[in-house]
C-alpha cells in the first residue's frame, strides 16, 4: 500500500514536471523577439546607410581591418 502510495506521488510529480518544462519550450519558442530578427534588422539597417557609412561600418566590423590599424 506504502510503495503504491510511493508511485502514485514519483509519477505525478514527474507529470508535474514533464508538463511544465513543456510549458516553458512553448513559450520560450512562440516569443516575438528572436536572434534572426535582430540580424535582420541589422541587415536592414546596414542597406539602409549610404556607401560612405556603410563603408566605415563595414570596416570597424571587420576583424581583419582592425588588426592592420
């Protein structure tokens, strides 16, 4: 009786459990805000400059350009 007890309480806290790491994957996936949004915008951002700024942009960006200064 003691050990039924005992598994009825482990399986449901393990129900517990499961289902609220569920929860948690299902809300941190539905967010709004994303990595590929913010690479996105500065995409966008990047196009949107003229040539003289995005030319300096791109420079300071640049890891190889920074070594040769």
């Amino acid at each position: 009786m003691i050990s039924m007890s005992f598994l009825t309480g482990l399986f449901t806290f393990m129900a517990f459990v499961s289902g609220s790491a569920l929860l948690v994957m299902v809300y941190l996936d539905n967010r709004k805000v994303r990595i590929d949004d913010g690479i996105a915008k500065f995409r966008r951002h990047i196009d949107a400059l003229s040539p003289e700024a995005r030319r300096s942009s791109v420079h300071h960006n640049n890891p190889e350009d920074r070594w040769s200064r």
